[in-house]
C-alpha cells in the first residue's frame, strides 16, 4: 500500500489509546507505533507517558541501526534487553535518548508490505517476558486488523475515483469543480467545449461559474446554493452560462457537495443547446402545420361553397327582388294623390325584413369564407348549427330534400371556433343532400338532431340516402378517398381532424331504415359553465 494512504481519525485515537495502555501495563515510558515511510522511519503514535522522549510526527532516518529498523528488515519479532550490555546495539540511535532496552514487533499491510512497527522502550535493563511479547503481539493483531479494513476501503475508494475518472474523462457530460467564492478548480472537455474555454484557463483561474452566470440567473444559483447547504445536493435545474466569445448556452445543472472537502462541490452540466433547438423546430413544425391544415380547413369551405353558389346566388337573390318590389309598391302609394303613407309604411317595412335577410345570408357566407386564427370560445351549439342550416335551405329546397331539427334545449355551453363546427355541419349536410339526390322517387329526409351526454354534446346529421357499405365507413375519412366523381376527397378527412382538434370525435354508421348517419360529439368544457 502507498505511504499517502491515510489513517482515519477514529482509529487513530484507538490506537493512542493502545500506546498507552502497554506504557502502563509494562511500566516503561514510551510505546510507539512506527510507520515506514523511506528513505525514513516516522514516530506515528506515540504514548503520552512520563520521560517519553518521542515526539509524534518525529522522521528518523533509515539505514542508521535503529531498532525498528532490524524489525522491519527482518519481520520478525526483537527483543533487546540492555543495548550497553551488547555490542550490536550499544552505538544504537535510540540509545542516545537513553532507551537501551526494547521489544518490538512488525505491521504489515494486507498485501505483505510493511507499514511499520508496534514496540516499547525502557531507559533500564528490561527482559521483557514472554506473556509481553505476546501481548504485543495481540496489539499487533488488532492493528493489522484495522489495517485490512483501511485497505479495503481504499480500494474502494479508487475503484469509486477510477469510475468517476471514466465518466470525467468520457466527456459525455460535462464535469466541473467549483468553489463557494465561484472558482472552477478542474473540469473535463465537455464542460470546457460547452462555455468555450480551455485548460489553461483554469489553470491561470480565468473561468468563474460566478462570472458565466447571466444577472437573471443568479437568484436561481443563490436556491440551489442554499439546498445544497442544507442537504448536500440540489435538484437539477436549467439555467445559462456566458461563453468566452459572450454567447449563451442553455444547459441543465446538477451540484452536489465533494466529500472530505470544506466549500467545494462537483457539478454535473449537460448541454441543452440541441434540445432547445429540437424545441424551437418542434414548435415551428406545429405552427406551419396549424397554417397548413387552416389553409386546407379553408379551401374546404370554400368549395363547399363553391357547389352551394346558385343556392346562395338565389337566398340573396329572393329577398332582394322582394325588397324592390316593396319599395316600388311603397313609391306608388306615396306618389298617389293621396298618398297612401300607412300601406307605403307597411311596404317599406318588408322590404327592410327582406334587407335584413340578405345582410344575413352574406354575414352566415361571409363567416365561412373569412380566413383567420382558430379561436375556441364559449359556443352555442344549436345557434351555430341553425345558422347553417339556413345557408343550406336553398340547396335542400332545389333537390327536395326535406330538412327536419331535434335540437335538444338547454344544451350545456361548449368550448370551440363557430367557424369550424359550422364547416363540420356544411360538409355533412351538403354531403347528405348530394347523396339523396341521386336518388330518383324515394322520400328524400334530412335529420338533424343534437343532445347531451354524460361529458359531451352528441351531434348526428341523418340521411334517408343510398347509405355507405361496411368498407365505406371507415374509408370516407381517410384524405384522398371520395365517392364524388368531381370530389377531392378531402372533406370528411379535414372534419376529421377538425372534432378531434375539439377533443371529440366523428364517426358514421348506417342509418334506420336507409341512409348513412354521420356522428359527431364535442367535449364539455366545465369552466364554460355558469
């Protein structure tokens, strides 16, 4: 085991304890643990008797004749009971701190190597009986004991470190160590790659986390700070830093407290540069979606329209030739002899009704035919629904279609954009009566109904037409399919999207007794209630 590797405090106060307790029981004044640390010997513990001459943390010099110095060499046990009686050991260092007698025995580390001796020291002649030795002995056991769990723990210790150097060096993540005043002491590639720095600007101590850390960030630092005071770890939390060259970086930043260190802490930073602008992509792919399914949503409508043109073309047209005819009938009352102001009045006021009318038709049109953001707001149902019925009147009127309602009352309020339900229904209901006029002399109906349910409102347009086969049913939904010989086969796929857009969804089945019945439902949206 390396000479660097520590002794921990608990157990050095264990074996202070146990230096001092052989000084009382052999009645010598110095016991001693000795640790080899060449080209040098080192007093490690030392007892805190009476006329011990060896102070702890003293480095005597090897290859001197110390007596430790035989033990080691030897691994063996020494006893030498007066140095001035005997040749060997009368020029002794130790015998000039007046130690001439001595009994000591090796410390090894689990690995064979030795850390030092455990012995004592007597300033008389001393013989140092056997049940000494074996005491020693015992002592010896207990610490090579302790150092078997030392060694075990720095393996661990370097297996830990030599994992944690593997991931540094790995540079998958970016790795730092800081300081409380805000100096980064070390950091891998990655983190340097990240704020744009190099080594040797940690070196030269020119990259703080306190300096690359905008103003605004800063109160965000101070909370981290503070959790990792109190638990020694804070939550990860997204923040930026300044690069060298003054850009930005968003990144992701976990601290924790670095252990056996006083104010320092290890920081692990992931870069969030690309998943920002994954984010920033993403966000721009759903805007330029949402523009093209509006745009599509949009053409939709307006050949729908397109095929309503004579209907709409004749709603205007009705209440505008009778509004002129009023106002002719009025100008002959009133030019009259003796006008007539009361019928003249009367005239008038119809032709305002048959104003009022086309303003109507042009406003449901107008609405439809508009293009804007989808706005969702608080919605009645059935006042939507009826304002498109009265678009498609002339349409169900020209091919003898008879339009009938069950809209449920008191409806509960929903949340959605008026000008997309009412496409739903447009396309339905313009569909329903494209297929009934195929048919040559059956009874051509149209049901439209609406009603509640558990968490949502249930739409269903019904239709006494040829109906769907099973294959059909599903099939009508999907873009690009059309039973229609001029159709595009776009809009029951953008209606589609449309409900489910809502939270809802649309669907169709085969009608009783004949026809296809398309089903539509929307949500409840409890915060529209009252």
């Amino acid at each position: 085991m390396p000479n660097s590797v520590q002794v921990p405090a608990d157990i050095m106060r264990k074996w202070q304890e146990i230096v001092d307790l052989l000084a009382d029981i052999l009645n010598v004044p110095s016991a001693l643990i000795m640790r080899a640390e060449p080209p040098n010997i080192k007093v490690f513990v030392s007892s805190e008797s009476n006329e011990n001459p060896y102070e702890p943390g003293e480095v005597a010099c090897l290859n001197t004749g110390l007596y430790c110095e035989t033990v080691m060499s030897t691994r063996r046990p020494l006893i030498v009971p007066d140095a001035l009686q005997d040749e060997a050991w009368k020029s002794n260092p130790d015998v000039k701190l007046g130690m001439i007698s001595y009994l000591g025995v090796p410390i090894s580390w689990p690995d064979g190597e030795i850390f030092g001796t455990i012995c004592v020291l007597d300033k008389k002649s001393n013989e140092y009986s056997e049940l000494y030795l074996r005491l020693l002995l015992q002592w010896r056991d207990v610490l090579q004991a302790d150092l078997r769990s030392i060694a075990s723990m720095q393996r661990e210790i370097e297996q830990r470190e030599a994992k944690i150097r593997r991931l540094v060096d790995a540079n998958i993540i970016g790795i730092v160590i800081w300081n409380m005043e805000g100096q980064i002491l070390d950091a891998n590639n990655e983190f340097l790659r990240i704020v744009g720095y190099d080594q040797n600007d940690v070196l030269c101590g020119r990259v703080s986390w306190a300096d690359m850390t905008p103003p605004e960030w800063r109160v965000r630092n101070a909370q981290a700070l503070s959790e990792l005071k109190n638990k020694r770890a804070a939550q990860p939390f997204e923040k930026e830093y300044i690069r060298k060259d003054g850009s930005r970086v968003p990144v992701l930043v976990g601290i924790a407290s670095l252990e056996g260190t006083e104010g320092q802490g290890v920081a692990f930073v992931l870069d969030l540069t690309e998943r920002k602008r994954a984010e920033t992509e993403a966000r721009e792919s759903e805007r330029r979606f949402r523009n093209m399914q509006m745009e599509l949503a949009h053409a939709n409508r307006l050949a729908t329209l397109g095929q309503l043109a004579a209907s709409i073309t004749h709603e205007v047209k009705q209440p505008i030739t009778a509004a002129l005819l009023n106002t002719q009938t009025a100008q002959r009352f009133l030019t009259r002899q003796q006008p007539d102001v009361e019928r003249a009045k009367k005239a008038i006021d119809r032709a305002v009704l048959n104003g009022m009318r086309v303003s109507e038709v042009v406003d449901r049109t107008h609405a439809l035919v508009r293009k804007e953001p989808v706005q969702k707001d608080r919605l009645e149902i059935n006042d939507a629904i009826s304002g498109v019925i009265g678009l498609t009147r002339g349409e169900a009127s020209k091919n003898d279609v008879q339009v009938r309602t069950q809209l449920a009352e008191d409806l509960p309020v929903i949340q959605g954009s008026r000008v997309q339900i009412q496409q739903v229904m447009l396309n339905l209901i313009v569909n329903a009566v494209e297929a009934m006029s195929q048919m040559s002399d059956d009874r051509r109906e149209l049901l439209i109904s609406t009603q509640a349910e558990a968490d949502c409102v249930l739409v269903s347009v019904r239709d006494s037409g040829p109906g769907l086969s099973e294959d059909a049913i599903e099939q009508v939904f999907e873009a690009f399919y059309t039973t229609k010989s001029s159709g595009l086969g776009m809009g029951l796929s953008v209606c589609r999207s449309i409900v489910e857009d809502h939270g809802g969804r649309l669907w169709a089945t085969t009608n009783v007794p004949r026809g296809a019945a398309f089903q539509f439902t929307v949500p409840i949206n409890a915060d529209c209630q009252d």
